[in-house]
C-alpha cells in the first residue's frame, strides 16, 4: 500500500484487506468523529470479529486496514450452497449461529450497534465466522440507546428501523434473526418483488418458520428473534443463557 503511513505498518502482520472510504463531502468535525470510531472499533478484540488494525485520512479518502478473512462472505457462501443444490448441515449452522451470538454480545456489552448485520458483513475465516463492515456502526453514549440513523440492507431491517422509530441493540437481534433463517434456509426470512412489498411483510407479515428438520427450541429462538415488538425480543446475552442454546453452547466446547 504506498500510501500507507509508516506508524501504521507496524502492527500489520501477514494478509490484511485495504478499504477506502470517500470523505470528500463530509465536515472536519464528522472527519474527526469517524477516527474516533475508528479508534474505538481497534480495540476490538473478539474471534466472532474481524480485527480492526488502523485507519488514516489520504487525501479525499477515509482508509481502513483490517484483518483478512480469505473464506469470503456468508452471502457468497450460501448462494454457492444454493446454486449446487446443498444445505448447510445442521451441527454447521447452530455453531455459526453461536459464533454470531458470542460477537453480537460482545459488541452490545460495550455499547456498541453495528446497524447492518446481514449475509455480506460476515466473513469466513478458517471455520470461524467473523462480523465486519462497521462502516454505520454506532457507540451508545450515556441513557441515549436510540440511533434514528436509516441505513442498511431491506432484507434486514427491523419493523422499527423502518417505521423511523429508532434503532437499538434489539434491531441487531432481528437482523441476526434474519441471518439465522438465510443459513437455515438459504432463502431470505422476508422476500418481495420490490422495496415496498418486502417492507410491508416484515411490518405486517407473519414471522417465518424453520424447516421441520430444525429442532423446535431453534425456531423458538427464531421466532422470539422476529417479534414485530423489540421490547419482547431478547437480547444476546440472553439467547446465550437460554437453555436450548446454553446446552449447544456445551457441545460446541467440547468439539473444540
């Protein structure tokens, strides 16, 4: 990278990926402000999470230096699934599932939202799945825990998110909701011809349900994940406790 500075390709070690940002229209105290979160996201240190080495303005552009995951995304993943007429095994799914949990709680305990958890922002890495692109994430300052910032992937968005309520470590669950259902499915929880349609059914349509192959406290999990109210979602740390998934949580350890 000949534009990286010195003081940066110290704490870089083997592969990395290089993102640049366009800031040309943002203000010097927004320029500032993303540093910081930038400086933030570096102290990030989780396997469920893609390592953030450093960032640097250059020019016009806002770079990122970040950890390589040389699996690709969960998206390009599961469309190879689909595309070759497999499924993900069952056994794969709850420990990717686990893996996402683990790095959801993390970030929430730090009071941290990313804001656009969906198929393309999980990376693979070895048999780890890794959460990255925390390009729109959000730190939660004091008792301000609504981010009314509308942004992200239709397919993910939370009911709440798109009736411009507000968004908060809930609306991360429903999109992790709607990961779990891809990797479950290979198909979107919430589909549409068009932007309208898919927002009409995550407001007003059914909550999805698991294939019948998927053991009934999974799509229980699922189902408490899509509640259309956000209050009576729960919330990561709580999932890992229930006793469905505390019990995979045991088997995944053992494996290990």
């Amino acid at each position: 990278y000949p534009y990286l500075p010195y003081h940066f390709m110290l704490p870089v070690v083997g592969q990395c990926d290089y993102f640049e940002i366009s800031v040309g229209n943002l203000k010097p105290n927004e320029t500032v402000e993303a540093n910081l979160e930038a400086q933030l996201l570096s102290k990030l240190d989780h396997p469920s999470i893609v390592k953030f080495y450093a960032s640097f303005v250059e020019r016009d552009s806002f770079c990122i230096i970040t950890e390589y995951c040389e699996g690709g995304d969960l998206d390009f993943k599961i469309q190879e699934y689909k595309d070759s007429g497999k499924m993900f095994t069952q056994s794969q799914v709850i420990d990717w599932f686990i893996q996402l949990l683990l790095g959801v709680n993390y970030m929430h305990e730090r009071r941290i939202l990313h804001r656009d958890l969906k198929a393309k922002n999980i990376f693979l890495k070895d048999s780890l799945l890794k959460i990255g692109d925390f390009g729109v994430s959000c730190l939660l300052m004091g008792s301000c825990d609504l981010a009314t910032t509308f942004t992200g992937t239709p397919y993910y968005m939370s009911p709440e998110v798109l009736k411009h309520q507000g968004y908060n470590t809930k609306s991360d669950i429903w999109s992790l909701g709607c990961i779990l259902y891809e990797m479950c499915c290979l198909n979107r929880a919430f589909t549409g011809q068009n932007f309208l349609s898919v927002v009409l059914k995550i407001v007003e349509g059914e909550t999805p349900s698991l294939p019948d192959r998927y053991p009934s406290k999974l799509n229980a999990v699922l189902c408490s994940m899509l509640s259309k109210n956000p209050s009576l979602r729960p919330a990561a740390a709580e999932i890992l406790k229930s006793p469905y998934i505390d019990e995979q949580l045991k088997v995944c350890k053992k494996k290990q």
